[in-house]
C-alpha cells in the first residue's frame, strides 16, 4: 500500500493490515498515533519481507519502543 498506490481494497496486505490493527484493538491499544505508526511499521515490514508473522513482530517492536520512548518524555 505504501509502495504501491494502486492496491485494492480486496488485496491480501489490506486485509492483513485490517486484522493487525484489529489485534491490536484487541487488546486495548486505542491511542489513535501508535495505531498509526504501527500500522505504517507493518506495512512497510510486509512489503519488505513479505511474511505476516515477521512483519508483526518488527512492528510490535517499533510500537514498544515507541511507547517506551513516548513515556520516558516529561509532559509538557
């Protein structure tokens, strides 16, 4: 999807990325920023590797380290 702009709805990644938000959802995550970022991590994981599982393990990781950076930060 974002290397190719012209993706069907109907095509497998989109679809794959529905469900990976959709777990993520799942389990409580509703911060609409990570959603997003995760979301991009995994898509672009996915176009690279081309493996569903692994492309939600990287993007579990930059969701985690995300956060993990995210709440390190003093609120301003």
């Amino acid at each position: 999807m974002l290397l190719h702009s012209g993706i069907s709805e109907n095509d497998d990644r989109c679809s794959a990325l529905y469900r990976y938000v959709a777990h993520l959802r799942d389990t409580g995550e509703d911060d609409f920023d990570l959603l997003q970022i995760a979301a991009v991590a995994y898509l672009r994981k996915l176009d690279e590797l081309h493996d569903d599982r692994c492309a939600r393990l990287a993007a579990d990781q930059v969701l985690a380290e995300f956060s993990a950076s995210r709440s390190a930060q003093p609120d301003t």
